[in-house]
C-alpha cells in the first residue's frame, strides 16, 4: 500500500514540466497553478474525507473509491489539448489524491494497533517503501523514456487502479465514530482549533508554516525542466544530467529517507526551534546551489543541492508536527496538527504554486527562455528572508525533557 500510495504520484510529479513546457509547450504562468491544485486540495478535502471515514464508510474502502476516481482523472490528462481543461482535470486527480495520504496512515496505524505491533517502531520502516515507490516511479518514467511524454499519466493511472482494487482486500478500518453526534460543523471540520491564532506564538509559527510552505514544492515543480534545459546550451546538451535528470532528482527522496534518522538526534542537541531555522538556511542552501549548478563542473553542487533537501524537507515537517504536539491541549491537538498541515501544505502550497508561475513568466522568461540562474536566487533570497524574520521574531525555549517525552 505504501509504496503503490507514493508510486502514483512520482509516475508525473517532478515530471510534469517537461511534459507542459517541453512537449505542449504551453506558459509558464499556467502550469503554477496547477502545483496549487495540491495545495487546494489539502486545503479542502482531508477534513471531509477524514469526518466520512469517522462516520460513515469504512477508511479501507474510502481510499479504494478514492484511488480508482483519482485514476480516471489521470488517465485522461493524455487526451487534454488545453491548460485551462489540463488545469480542472489534474485538480479532479488532486482532490481525490490528497486525501489518500493521509488515510493511508490512519488505515496503517489502524491495521498495526489491532495487531498489537509497536506503531512507533513498525510504521516508520513500513512509510520508508513510499519514498522507494516514489523514487522507482520516478527512474522508470525516466530509464523508459518518458520524462517529457504523456505515458506517465498512464503509469500512474494503472498503478492507481491497482492501489484501489488492492485496497479492498485489506484488513477491515470500520468507522470510528469518535466524533459527537451534538458536536457543531466547526468541531466536525476541525475548525475549533483557528483559535490558536490568538496566541502570539502559535500565529506566528502558523504563519511562517505557511511562508516556507510556500518554497516546499518548488524544486519537485521546475527541478526536473531544469536540469532538462541544460541541452539548450550545446556544451551540456548530451550530459549524463540532460538525459536522466529524473534520476539525478531522485537524490532528494534518498536523502529524505536518511535525513528522518537524524532528526532525534537534532532535536535533542538543537531544540526544535533550532532544527526548523536549519531547515529554512537548508532552503536557501538548495536553491542557491541550483543557481550555480551545471552539469559539468558544476554537478557537485547539483548533487549537494540535492542532499540538502533532505534536511530542508524532513527537518521542518517533523518539528514543526512536533512543534504543535509539544503546545497544543490534548483535545485540539489532532485538529492543530491538520491547520499546521493545511498551513504548509496547503495554503502555503497554493500560493506558492501560483505566484511562483507568474513571477517567473513575467520577470525571468524572455522569447521563450527561462533565465533559471536568477529563478533559483530569487527563490533562495526568498527562503533567506523567511529565515531571518523566524530566527528574530519566533521564541522558543529548548527543553530537552520536552522532546524525550514525545519521542516516547
């Protein structure tokens, strides 16, 4: 389930430029908001799928009805001839993708409890086979030659249908009805916990959440057409990067997957302020070395660019989950965790999608060209800034106890 979950959306996600720029050749202003679509739909669909699962139909057969819709959507993007329809068919695809991220933990942990394994211990490794699914979708749409062709809508609409038929023989998730039937629409949706926003504190996390949320897709939206751009300039044209770019991009998710091992002991030396500011210097680190990079003499800082977004990735989600769960009253936490979330991944996410299509079609693409070095310091200007307001304004005290007991 794990690795089905993730292999569908790395068949077309760090690929997707090239397949709007190089192939369809449609602006660049468009295709950012397609990337909002991800936030739109973290925005608007866990808390309502989340409540049906609660309430109604079992989670295991959610995420199967949810998974063969979201295929269809994806199995007609080939045949779309414009962006506006592209635009409201991949958000179709979105809106019943999104969700499934998070169901797919709910129905793991509810499968492992019932089991009576260790979550803490057991989860982990088995969540490490979605970044191995996501990182073999990415070499085969690659090594087969499709990172620029509509075949990768394909490979991720069959291996969605097999995820959705798959997940009716899995171990039954019966509603949980922990919701109270008198509870209001805003405690259903998880709405009760806006009022975080009243202490100075947590606003201002939430509101830096959403800041760097909006950094958080960049380089997973114009990291592959990128490296792929490099065979406009004849001396780089038949490099090992131009041809499986894909690849060398996949050394982002490697480097996730070791970057969670280090984060106890970050967070421990550090405190979770600490951690969250290296991740906003771990930002500007990535795209400041995409600026400079080329796929000769320059690899090297392609392939540490690379090996940062671990830190940059890995270190700020987790803290910052961990951040909410350390300060936030039992009875709101889940609901603080899904604003966090919505913050980042959603907002942030949309009006990073967005803005950053129309500030790169209007002040960094002429005659068709895109100006990628200035892009990328641009971008890490932008994670600076961020950086430095959080390291001035945002307080908070290191208490290694804190930590320990969570980790518990």
């Amino acid at each position: 389930m794990s690795f089905l979950q993730f292999f569908v959306w790395g068949a077309w996600l760090i690929t997707v430029a090239n397949y709007w720029f190089g192939t369809k050749h449609w602006s660049g202003a468009e295709f950012g908001a397609i990337f909002s679509t991800l936030g739109l739909s973290s925005i608007i669909m866990p808390a309502l799928t989340g409540i049906i699962a609660d309430k109604w139909i079992n989670a295991e057969k959610l995420y199967g009805i949810l998974h063969i819709l979201g295929g269809i959507a994806l199995l007609y993007l080939p045949q779309v001839e414009d962006p506006t329809t592209f635009y409201y068919v991949i958000f179709a695809a979105m809106l019943c993708y999104m969700p499934t991220i998070s169901l797919s933990n709910s129905i793991a942990y509810n499968i492992l409890k019932t089991n009576n394994f260790d979550v803490v211990k057991v989860f982990p490794p088995i969540r490490v086979w979605g970044t191995i699914g996501f990182i073999a979708a990415m070499w085969i749409t690659n090594l087969t030659g499709n990172k620029a062709s509509y075949n990768m809508f394909y490979f991720s609409a069959i291996a969605a249908f097999v995820l959705g038929i798959y997940s009716f023989t899995l171990p039954k998730c019966p509603p949980q009805k922990l919701i109270a039937t008198d509870a209001s629409l805003g405690e259903k949706l998880g709405l009760n916990a806006f009022k975080l926003f009243g202490t100075y504190k947590m606003a201002l996390f939430f509101i830096f959440s959403m800041f760097l949320g909006g950094a958080l897709q960049l380089t997973n939206m114009y990291g592959d057409v990128y490296l792929s751009e490099f065979s406009k300039v004849p001396q780089y044209a038949d490099s090992f990067v131009v041809k499986y770019s894909t690849i060398i991009m996949s050394i982002s998710q490697i480097s996730e997957t070791l970057f969670i091992l280090a984060i106890p002991f970050f967070l421990k030396r550090f405190g979770i302020k600490q951690v969250m500011l290296i991740s906003m210097l771990a930002w500007v680190l990535r795209f400041g070395l995409f600026a400079y990079g080329n796929p000769v003499d320059g690899l090297w800082m392609i392939i540490v660019s690379c090996i940062v977004y671990g830190m940059a990735f890995d270190f700020f989600n987790i803290s910052g989950s961990l951040f909410v769960e350390t300060t936030t009253d039992s009875k709101i936490r889940s609901s603080a965790q899904g604003l966090f979330m919505m913050m980042s991944n959603g907002f942030g996410a949309f009006f990073g999608g967005l803005l950053s299509g129309i500030v790169i079609d209007k002040f960094f693409t002429h005659d068709g060209i895109r100006d990628w070095h200035n892009i990328w310091l641009a971008f890490s200007g932008y994670a600076l800034v961020i950086a430095i307001l959080f390291a001035v304004f945002f307080k908070h005290k290191h208490n290694p106890e804190e930590v320990a007991n969570v980790s518990h």
